[in-house]
C-alpha cells in the first residue's frame, strides 16, 4: 500500500508552466510505474504521462513535447513539468501508483489554464 499527495497545482495563463509534484509514503523504488492522469469537467479520466521503474516514459499525444514526467527515488517523488499549457489542459491532476494488481491514487490537485 501506498499514500500518494499531489501538490503544485494553481492558475496560470495560458503558455505558462508549473510543476506538479507526488509525494508517496513510502519508497517508490519498486513501483513498476506511476502516472499523471487527469479528469476535466464532464470528461472521463485519461492518462497524461506515465513512468516506469527503468524510468521509460510514455505520454499523450497531446502533451507531448510540452510536459515532462520524472521519478526522484531518494525522494519518493514523481513530477510532472507542464510547459506551454493551454485552456484545454485545465484539469484535476491525479498521481496513480500502479503495485502489482493494485493501483492507488491521491486526492488530485486543480490546474486552471486561463485564456
């Protein structure tokens, strides 16, 4: 089991950035992956951008080239760069961890993208 907070979410015009942060309960060395997803107003969830142990990454199409996953094992911390965001990337942001059949989420954090 593991406790994820999710922190860095805010207000931002739009072609700013920010930096989301997951913060686990434990270590995430053994993590097999975890991921940003996000669920906007009426939308279901969708994947953003995922990392695995051997730190490969996989993205949406749409964010590609403008968000940037990472993994800090000592600090038992997943980032999310968001560069050049756009109204449409206004969501809440959810951290999932994914550990063996389990996966387990935060409690998600607001980014707002202003036009």
């Amino acid at each position: 089991q593991v406790q994820l907070v999710e922190s860095g979410g805010g207000l931002v015009q739009a072609g700013g950035s920010l930096r989301l942060s997951c913060a686990a309960s434990r270590s995430i060395f053994s993590i097999n992956a975890m991921g940003w997803y996000r669920q906007a107003p009426g939308k279901q969830r969708e994947l953003v951008a995922s990392i695995a142990s051997d730190t490969s990454t996989n993205y949406a199409d749409s964010v590609k080239g403008r968000f940037t996953i990472s993994r800090d094992n000592a600090k038992n911390t997943v980032y999310l760069q968001m560069n050049s965001l756009k109204p449409e990337d206004t969501a809440v942001y959810y951290c999932n961890a994914a550990v063996g059949l389990f996966g387990f989420w935060g409690q998600g954090t607001q980014v707002t993208v202003s036009s």
